[in-house]
C-alpha cells in the first residue's frame, strides 16, 4: 500500500447504495480521508441531500447528487477522480454504476475502484481510459509475487502496544472505530498509527496497510506482520491500531485469525452492530453474536477483549446509551458508540491496562 498523500478532488460513485451497507466504501470516505477531497455523492435516489446528514445526522458539506455532469455543475469543474464508493457481494461492479464511469472515462476523469471486478481489464473502460488520457486503478489488483512478504516471527520486535479492531459481523463499523480510536489516542497524548486492511483505507490515505482479500493466503500474516513492522521502525508509535476485515464466524467473510496470528494484537476491541439478528446479506445465518466472538477471540489470540464499540445502526439515540450500559455491566468492559459518543471510554481503558503510554 502506497504512503499516504492528497491525490485530488473526487466525486464517490454510489449510486442506489450510499443508505446501505453496500455503500460503506463511500460512507468511509464522506467521513474522513486525506487523499481525495470528496466534492459529492452520487445517487439518484437521495440527490439533494447532505451525504453526512444522510449517514450520521449532520452535516457533511457534500451533497449527494443525481449523476456525474450535476457533480461537476455543483463543484463548477471536473474532479480529478470518479472513486467507486460500493462494496458488493463478490466484489462485482452493479450495472447500475456502469453509465458514470463511461462518463467519466470520456471525459478524462480517473477512475479508482475497490472492486474485485477489475475495471482495467474491461475492454470498453480500459478503450475509453487509453483514447480519453485517463488513468484506472484497480486497488484490488493481486500485488506481484515479489511485492508480497511472508512471515517471519520479527513481529515480537515490536514494543509498541498493538491493538485489534475486529467485529462480529462485515460491514459494522471496524474501519470507521479504528479511525476514531487513533484519532482518540493522538489527542489524549499517546502517538498512534493505523495499519490499515481494507481497499477503503487505501482509499482514505492510510499510509501502512494491505488488501488482505486481494492477497495469495500464504502471504496474508506476513503482510500483516510486515505492515505493523514498518510502521513501528519508521515512526515508533506508542499504539499500533490494527484494522479488521469481517468477522471470525462469518459464512462469506471470514476474517480476523489472520490478524491475530500475524499481529499478534495485545488486545482487541470488538466492534457490534446489537440490532442485527444474522449476518449482513445472509438472513438464514444467525449471528454468533458478542459471547461466542469474545471466546473465540480469546481462544485464538490468547488476548482479552478490552472494549466493545457499538454501530447504532437500528436504534435510536437513547436505545444506543441503554444498550451501551447494559453490556458494560454485562461483560465488565466499557461500552460506547465511537461516532454517536466518541470513542473516550475505550481510550481510557487501554490507557489503563497499558500504564506505559505517555499522555
């Protein structure tokens, strides 16, 4: 994964999916990223509404528009980027999004796509891209062999405390939490740094991470490994927080082991969404649930659970507090939802377990 840095303005492409959890690539980027400044949203179905008032109740600055030619209209010039802001099952690229990235291409608008569907290898885009000077950049395109690390155990030379981010379902909030706990670290006094695992964290600038799910398995630890390693020798931060990628027990996504085996976290903050029954996509899948996640997670990693981070998808404002209270005397850890309280309850804990951090 490249070192961060601002690459230019962006339109997200998100069409039919910014108000589900298909459009969480785009979600991630209405909140926070420091590589695209984002100028707007597309999808028809909300056009003229603020995409932050949308997914979080305040606003954003970034309005959520109909197609390409209004987002260039409202921003008053072309964006450098047209960013693919969906994550579907499989990674197949909606049909429904195919007319603005023609668009775009036609226009000299570079195009960034998270998708396994690699949009560089289809002979119309990559025509358009070759003919219209504009460049596609498949982010899950599989690394070369020689670009790829496998482990070797140096894991145990990094003194910075490292600390998982995992979840009992896909699509709940893990990235969105790690963010806010870094950004919650930094500002209590304690240098943290993320290391990022998803194509939306490359999308937000992350300067150490992987794509675990575009990597040959073999290698997936050792990029683990070599990530939180570099990051620790080059700027030798206090805490290392470690993204998570859907969840221990999920049917289709299952994720975590390689982050625990590879990381070597020394705890692990477990991220739940409390209204959901099954796992997302999969309604004859029951989730496992917070219990059997903590167990698991403790079984395979051999660290505790130090807090759960709640997503208040499904409840309302005080529902949210209510349940956040119940599991904190259920389970004896602290309990919050990072963007509707801050993520103070969490921070404090780790600070408490791990005394050593200045601040």
């Amino acid at each position: 994964m490249a070192d961060k840095g601002f690459d230019g303005t962006a339109v997200v492409l998100s069409e039919g999916a910014f108000a589900g959890t298909e459009g969480k690539t785009a979600h991630g980027l209405v909140r926070h990223t420091e590589r695209y400044r984002v100028l707007a949203v597309i999808d028809s179905g909300l056009a003229g509404r603020d995409a932050g008032e949308v997914l979080d109740g305040r606003p954003a600055g970034i309005p959520i528009v109909s197609d390409l030619d209004q987002a260039i209209r409202a921003a008053g010039r072309r964006p450098d980027y047209l960013v693919v802001g969906v994550a579907t099952h499989g990674g197949l690229l909606p049909h429904a999004l195919r007319p603005a990235i023609h668009r775009a291409l036609s226009l000299g608008i570079h195009v960034d796509s998270g998708l396994h569907e690699l949009l560089g290898d289809d002979p119309e885009f990559s025509a358009l891209a070759g003919s219209g000077r504009a460049r596609i950049r498949d982010v899950r395109r599989t690394p070369p062999r020689e670009a790829m690390h496998a482990f070797t155990g140096r894991i145990l030379e990094v003194t910075s405390v490292r600390l998982a981010v995992l979840g009992t379902d896909s699509g709940v909030g893990k990235r969105t939490t790690s963010v806010r706990l870094v950004q919650g670290l930094n500002a209590a006094g304690s240098r943290a740094v993320l290391v990022g695992t998803g194509q939306t964290s490359w999308m937000q600038g992350v300067r150490y991470g992987l794509i675990m799910d575009s990597l040959v398995n073999d290698f997936v630890s050792g990029e683990i490994e070599h990530q939180v390693l570099r990051a620790f020798r080059e700027e030798h931060p206090d805490v290392i927080v470690i993204e998570g990628q859907g969840c221990l027990t999920h049917p289709a996504y299952p994720g975590g082991l390689e982050i625990l085996a590879g990381a070597r976290p020394d705890a692990v903050v477990l991220q739940h969404a409390p209204a959901r029954s099954h796992y997302d996509g999969f309604p004859d899948f029951p989730l496992a649930g917070v219990e059997r996640e903590m167990e698991i997670i403790r079984l395979l990693g051999g660290r505790p659970v130090v807090a759960i981070a709640l997503n208040h998808e499904g409840l309302k404002p005080e529902e949210v507090r209510s349940r956040a209270a119940a599991c904190t005397e259920r389970h004896g850890i602290p309990c919050c939802d990072p963007l509707q309280d801050g993520v103070g309850p969490i921070v404090e804990e780790i600070r408490r377990r791990f005394p050593r951090l200045p601040g």
